[in-house]
C-alpha cells in the first residue's frame, strides 16, 4: 500500500487537531451549562427552606399571640 504524502497527513493531523479543539470546547460548555444548572437549583431550594422557615415563624408566632391574648 501506498504511504500517505505529507501534505495529506498534515492535513489529516490538521483535522484531528481541530476536532479535538472542537470536542475540548463542546465538554468545556456542556460543564458549564450543567454547573450553572446545579448552582440556579440549590438556590431554589435554599429560597424554598426559607419561605417554609417564615411560614413555620408566623404560624408559632400567631400560636403565642393566641395564648397571650
């Protein structure tokens, strides 16, 4: 079998380089993307707790006020 010319096997290395790059910058996105994902839900359910915290505080605090009152 022939052996590939030069020119075609930079051309190759070329490409692979390339996709590489193309590949390393897609995984790069994607971490990203999932990262800001897990960030926007731990905050929504940090804000979840603390509504529940205040309903929990206005409940126990209408309870005192009836047993004062």
């Amino acid at each position: 079998m022939q052996e590939p010319t030069k020119q075609n096997k930079k051309i190759r290395t070329k490409k692979k380089k390339q996709k590489k790059r193309k590949n390393k910058k897609k995984k790069k996105k994607k971490k990203k993307k999932k990262k800001k994902k897990k960030k926007k839900k731990k905050k929504k359910k940090e804000e979840e707790e603390e509504e529940e915290e205040d309903e929990e505080k206005k409940k126990n605090n209408n309870n005192n006020n009836k047993k004062e009152g």
